[in-house]
C-alpha cells in the first residue's frame, strides 16, 4: 500500500548513484592516466559531445512526436472493432529508430564538414 511512496525517492538515488559513480570512475581513470604520464589535452574532446547528444536527443523526440501522430492516423483510419494500442507503439517505435538512423548520419556528416 505504501509502497508507491517508496518508487520516486529510490529512481532518485538510482540515478544519483549511477551518476555518481561514474563521475568517480572516470576521475580515478584520469589521475591515473595523468600519473602515468599522459598529456593531460589527451582529455580534451576535438568534436563537442553535447552538441551531439543535444542533436540526437532532439531528432528522437520528434521520432517520437510523430510516432504518436502516425499512430493517432492509423487507429483514427483503420477501424479494427477495438481499440488498438499497438499503432501508437508501431509508430514511435518506427519514428524513434529512424530518427536516431537519422541523426547517425546528420552528426556523420557534421563531423566529416569539420575534418574537411
């Protein structure tokens, strides 16, 4: 009874916990690599990852804004005499693959641009 309380506070620390451990992970992989005697530019990114990740983040949720709108299409158009939920999942499932497809090949080609 009680425990839907539980589930927000525990995905919470999940999170932070997960986050956590790989912020430590990765600082512990660095000094010693520094330790080592790496260059420390060795750290430092040529292309921008947050772009990459605000491109790709941004195409999936239009992947799947329009999944939920092919799926609206089909159960609207195609009376099947139930209701038929599997339409929305076919569409964002579609939408969201070809969209992270997409995006594959927008950040491929934004990065042969920068090398060129």
């Amino acid at each position: 009874m009680g425990s839907e309380i539980l589930i927000v506070p525990i995905f919470i620390l999940a999170i932070f916990g997960i986050v956590y451990y790989y912020l430590t992970t990765r600082n512990k992989e660095r000094l010693a690599l520094i330790e080592a005697g790496a260059d420390a530019k060795l750290f430092k990114s040529k292309t921008n990852g947050s772009y990459n990740f605000i491109i790709i983040l941004g195409m999936l949720a239009i992947g799947i804004a329009l999944g939920i709108g092919l799926g609206f299409i089909i159960d609207r158009s195609v009376d099947m005499g139930h209701d038929s939920e599997g339409a929305y999942v076919f569409g964002v499932f579609l939408f969201s693959g070809l969209s992270l497809l997409a995006s594959f090949f927008l950040i491929k080609s934004l990065e042969k641009e920068e090398k060129d």
